[in-house]
C-alpha cells in the first residue's frame, strides 16, 4: 500500500488516507483479502499522529471497504463490483469537475477541451 501525504495542501491528512486508500482498491490495486499495515507501521512510516490512521481506517471500515479480524489486522473487505462501478464515476466526475472549472477560468471551449482530453488519453492507455 502506497500513500502520498501532502502535509501543505490543506486536506486533513486522514482524509488523503481514506481517499488514496478507496482508490487503491477501487482501482484493483488492493485486493479482497489483502491485509493493511497496522495503524502503528503507517502512522510511523508517514510520520503523523497513529489516531490519524486509527481514524482513516475507521472511516474506511465504516465505508464497508475494510474489515476488522480481531487479533489479526485489517483487510480489504468483498466491494460490489457495482459499488466500484459507481465510486469509480464518482471520483471521475470529481477530477473531471475540477478540470472544467479550471478550463472555464481560462476560457478554454468545450470543444477544445475535448479535444485535449481525446490528445492525452492515448499517452495514458496501457499497451
């Protein structure tokens, strides 16, 4: 499990964890069954406070995304692939809004964001 924690970007540092962590698994790259690093390993590798993790992964198992083995750990827990279809849009349209603000603010056309979209989703694609 791989997190990238921006300590200046102003989102609460257990939010970055709750939402690099959705995505890792909505994206396949954290299984059904994998197990998470403990709260103190995580906490100790990002340097932040270990509630901050405790409460990244509350939120997560609250989600239904993680499941608590008593004595054993955290695990990815059995996501409705329905569930992933749908967070997947979700977090899409996210990232995609932001992209239209910022082109609206630069007075960027529909067409010629299209456009730029239809140029870098090529560089993107695996082979």
């Amino acid at each position: 499990m791989l997190l990238d924690i921006d300590h200046h970007c102003g989102v609460p540092i257990y939010r970055q964890v709750v939402d690099q962590v959705r995505d890792q698994i909505m994206a396949g790259r954290l299984l059904e069954g994998d197990q998470l690093m403990s709260v103190r390993e995580v906490s100790a590798v990002l340097r932040v406070n270990p509630m901050t993790i405790s409460k990244a992964y509350s939120a997560l198992e609250a989600e239904g995304l993680l499941e608590r083995r008593r004595g054993v750990g955290l695990f990815v827990a059995r996501v409705q692939s329905r569930k992933k279809s749908q967070s997947k849009e979700a977090a899409m349209e996210a990232i995609l809004a932001k992209a239209v603000a910022t082109g609206v603010q630069y007075g960027v056309s529909p067409e010629q964001m299209c456009q730029m979209i239809k140029t870098l989703y090529p560089n993107h694609q695996s082979k």
